[in-house]
C-alpha cells in the first residue's frame, strides 16, 4: 500500500491522498478579487488529482498585500467571488483550502515580472508595517505598529476566516512564515519591541498565538486549522528550529491541526542550504517535538523521494496533473474526475 496515496482524516475533513498542492501567489487579482485566472490554475490542479488545493497567500486587509495584485479575502464581497472556485476544488474530489496572511515589512511591491522592487506611494504603494521600524534588506523601514494597529491585525484575521468560511473552503492556513508579519514578529532579528509583544519568546509569539486563538474561535470545530510557519531564519541569532518546535507545541494546543513547515524568507541575505527534501528534517523535527502532523515542502520532486517521506507532501506545482502523474511510478492509482479518467484509457 503507497503512503503517498494513502487517505487522512483531519477533524471531519477527509483527503484522498496526500498531496497537496502549496499555495502560491498568482499577483493577477484587481482589488483582491479572484478572476478566471485563479478558477483554472486552481482547478485544473484540483482536477490533477491532489488531495487538497490551497488558494494562494490572500489578504487580510488591503495594507497586508505583498503587491496591489494580490488576491484578498477582507470582505463579504471577496468571500462571493471565492465560493465557485471552493465549490469546483470540492467537486472534482480535492479539499479547498485557503491561505490567510498580512505581508507586514514585505508589503508594497510591484509584481515579480516587473522587478519585485518596493513600490513608492506615487506608484501606487504605502507605507507598509513591522514590529519594529527594521528593514528587509534594501526595502524602505517599516512603520512599528501601535497596540491599537496589532488589535486591528488579529481582528483581520478573525474577519479573514469567517469569509473563507462564508467561501466554503474546509481548510484555513495562518501564513506565519517567509518574514511576512507574523514571521517578522518571532524572530528577534526583525522584533526589537519592548512591550508586550517583543523581547522574550514568549512575547515575541504572542501575536501568532493570539492571532491563531482568533481564527479558531469562529472556523468551525469539524474544519481543520494549518499554521505555515519558517522553521529557521537561516541567520545566526534569528528564529530557529529550537523556537520553531516551541512555538508549533503552543500552537497545537491553540487549535492548530498541522504546521505547514518551510523556511526563511526574512533575512534578505541568509544563506539558505537548498537541496532535494532540505526542508525535510524541520518537518520531522517537528513532528517529533511538538506531536503535530507538518507537511513537507521544498524540492520534493520525485514520487519515490515523497513515498518515503513519511508525512504529507506540499508542491508549489506548475504541473496540473502531478499527483496523477506520479501514480505511475508507485504502481497505484488515484480517482480522478470523468474527462481525466478517459485520458488515461489513452495513456502508455
Ligand atoms: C509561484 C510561487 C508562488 C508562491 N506563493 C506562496 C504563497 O502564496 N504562500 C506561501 O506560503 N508560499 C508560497 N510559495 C512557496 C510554495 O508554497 C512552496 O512552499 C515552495 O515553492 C517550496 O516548494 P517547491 O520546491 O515544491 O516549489 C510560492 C512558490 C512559488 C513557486
């Protein structure tokens, strides 16, 4: 019997295997709305057969995207337009999930095909925020947010999920990872409070947890909540996977029901060790030290490398059909909807 395609059960939410496919940004939205864009690059990896189809990184307020074209989920309006694409992931037999985030220090840029670079408030950018008025490298500092702003953040959040619950998506992921706000505020590289929020580990999470408290109180019991988190800055004196584990045994009892584990993002210059499954060991780690089941992310390419590893697998995938492709070198199978399905009668 093949791992990979073995079925879980999270809460009441049950997956056909275990392939997921990560969350990735599409920056093809107008004012956080999704469009045809996001319905077929979303459901054509649906139809390819994964077990959950993650919405990219969206919005929990306008000031929290990494660019104007992000995708956003801050109002009702928003939670419309997402319905038909959660629908059409569940009816092809994958979970629609949903990735909720503030882009914090990150925020304000242009598209990566147009450079990526830090947008001025005459190109259409602002002032974005931080715990503390330290930089992402060459970005412009942040402003270091008030108590009140902080409030404001765990409510967007909160507001956040309901909308994607109102969207009918089964699966919620916090984005606490990749120096986005929630990253910058544990790391003590980018942290430099003094109040409550700052300063100790225990302060330096208090707005995950909080946060996570947050979105658990009004997603529903029978849903499952993900964390994302970066297990290590790859920076000396910055976030690590001792803090990491930490944090994941807290969030756990927070209500979180998986750590979508993967690293950096928020030292611009850190020195990232890159290599098939290099994030493998944080996910492990993880497992083992906080009792709570992480996907794997990062070069996992090949179906033999993700059979082995023994917890679900996540891919940033341009493929549509990965998960099906990869049936065939484990000698399985995977059902997949009626059009597909006739496919294969045509395929070696
Ligand atoms: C185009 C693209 C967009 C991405 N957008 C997000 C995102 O919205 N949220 C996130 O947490 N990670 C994002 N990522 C990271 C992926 O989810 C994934 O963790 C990473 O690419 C490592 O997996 P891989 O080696 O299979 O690509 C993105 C990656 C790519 C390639």
């Amino acid at each position: 019997m093949s791992f990979l395609f073995s079925p879980l059960e999270l809460r009441s939410v049950a997956f056909r295997n275990r392939i997921f496919v990560s969350p990735m940004c599409q920056y093809s939205s107008e004012d956080g709305m999704p469009n045809e864009w996001h319905f077929v690059h979303l459901g054509s990896r649906a139809v390819g057969g994964a077990a959950l189809v993650s919405v990219e990184a969206s919005a929990v307020s306008p000031e929290g995207r990494i660019t104007p074209w992000d995708a956003g989920i801050w109002s009702e309006a928003h939670a419309k337009a997402w319905k038909p694409v959660a629908d059409f992931i569940r009816k092809q037999g994958a979970v629609p999930a949903i990735q909720i985030a503030h882009a914090g220090r990150k925020a304000s840029c242009n598209k990566p095909w147009a450079g990526g670079k830090p947008l001025a408030p005459a190109e259409g950018g602002w002032q974005a925020l931080g715990p503390s008025n330290v930089a992402f490298g060459h970005y412009p500092p942040p402003r270091a947010m008030s108590l009140d702003e902080i409030r404001r953040a765990v409510e967007d959040f909160r507001k956040a999920a309901l909308h994607s619950l109102m969207a009918g998506f089964d699966v919620v992921e916090i984005h606490g990872a990749h120096g986005y706000l929630l990253h910058s505020f544990v790391s003590p590289l980018s942290n430099l409070r003094s109040d409550a929020y700052g300063g100790s580990f225990d302060n330096r999470i208090r707005l995950a947890l909080e946060v996570t408290r947050a979105v658990r109180e009004v997603w529903p019991g029978d849903k499952p909540v993900f964390y994302r988190i970066s297990a290590t800055d790859w920076a000396p004196g910055g976030w690590d996977l001792e803090q990491s584990v930490m944090l994941c045994r807290r969030l756990k009892e927070a209500g979180v029901d998986m750590v979508d584990c993967s690293s950096g993002g928020n030292i611009h210059d850190a020195k990232m060790k890159l290599g098939p499954g290099y994030q493998v060991p944080f996910a492990e780690a993880i497992r083992s030290g906080a009792g709570i089941p992480p996907p794997a992310v990062g070069l996992i390419s090949e179906p033999a490398q993700a059979e082995q590893i023994v917890i679900p697998t996540g891919r940033a995938t341009p493929r549509k059909r990965w998960a099906w492709r990869w049936t065939g070198p484990i000698n399985t199978s995977v059902a997949m909807s009626a059009p597909w399905d006739a496919e294969t009668l045509f395929s070696a």
